[in-house]
C-alpha cells in the first residue's frame, strides 16, 4: 500500500450538514483516516470551493449554476471548510478543487506523480458526484482505485447502492471501512 492515498473529498462543513443521514458516517470515515495513518497511507483531503463572484462557473454548467444559486461552496467562507470531526493534521494535503471530480481544476495530480502514488482509496460525498467523477478520472489514468462503500454518503440512497454495488465494482475494489483497515493493518 505505500504506492496509495486515500482521498477524503468534499467532507465539508455545508456538504456533511446537507447530506449526513445519521448513520454514523463521520465516525465510519474518522476509522478509516486513522487505519490510513497507521498504516502510513497519506490521506489527502480534496475541498470543493468557487471563486468569490464564481467567474470559473458558466451558467452552461446546471450543477454549479445551482450550487451557486444556494450560495454554496464560496471559497473562504466557513461552510467550506472540512467538517472538524475529521479535520486535517499537520503533514496532511489539501486539495482545491473547482469542479465535480477531485482532478478538475485542482492540483491533485501533481501531488500524486511528486509522490509516486498510483492508486486511490476514494471516500466522500457525494457518491454521485465527487467519488463518481473521481473514478471515473482515475481509472481513465489507468490509477489503482478502491472505494470504502461505507465512507461515501449520497443525497439518494438508491444512487448510491446502484454506483456501489453495480456500477464501482467494475473499475475497483468495492469494500467496507471495517475490512479495509483490517487488511491494511501493520503486522
């Protein structure tokens, strides 16, 4: 695993607040970005955020154009920031990005060629959103992907059991937090 990161993506304070179903999904992620850290996998957060007056947003683009319209994910403004349950810690990356996948508009593939990472364990919300457009990036750069089903959280929960348990399985590893850091526990 020392070729890999796991990405927590878009865990942030207005996402989680829209999103979090009560399921105990902050405390299944926090499993995760500590069996990462244990087993010296880094964990690089990726942070949606728009511009002030959002001159990156066309109004062609309906998903941002609402997104805006809600005053959502404005750079700098509190909302944005990672939820604090799972905050980042000093040697973590963060990761701006502008649009729906983790790669668009961000840095994110520098940070993993200067760190020779060629695969992801891929976590987030939302499941229809950033994990999908992320993978759908990664597996066309031909990167390793896992996606922990438990630690991305959809909107819809029909969406995101067709995307896990259909559609993810064939381009990664589909698995659950609890058996991921199992397997990747220092022995």
């Amino acid at each position: 695993m020392a070729d890999s990161a796991l990405l927590v993506m878009d865990v942030q304070r207005e996402i989680v607040d829209l999103a979090d179903d009560g399921s105990g999904y902050l405390p299944r992620l926090r499993r995760a970005i500590d069996g990462a850290r244990a087993a010296d996998i880094p964990v690089i957060y990726v942070a949606m955020a728009l511009r002030p007056g959002c001159p990156d947003v066309s109004t062609r683009n309906k998903a941002l154009t609402a997104v805006v319209r809600a005053g959502l994910h404005v750079e700098g403004e509190p909302g944005t920031e990672i939820h604090p349950d799972i905050a980042p810690e000093p040697g973590d990356t963060v990761v701006t990005k502008r649009r729906g996948s983790a790669f668009s508009g961000s840095d994110l593939d520098l940070v993993l060629r200067a760190r020779d990472i060629d695969s992801l364990v891929l976590t987030g919300i939302a499941t229809s959103g950033v994990v999908l457009h992320t993978a759908c990036h990664a597996n066309d750069r031909d990167l390793g992907l896992t996606v922990l089903s438990d630690a991305c959280l959809d909107l819809d929960p029909e969406v995101h059991e067709l995307l896990t348990g259909k559609l993810f399985p064939q381009w990664a590893d589909v698995i659950a937090v609890e058996a991921w850091v199992k397997a990747i526990a220092p022995r």
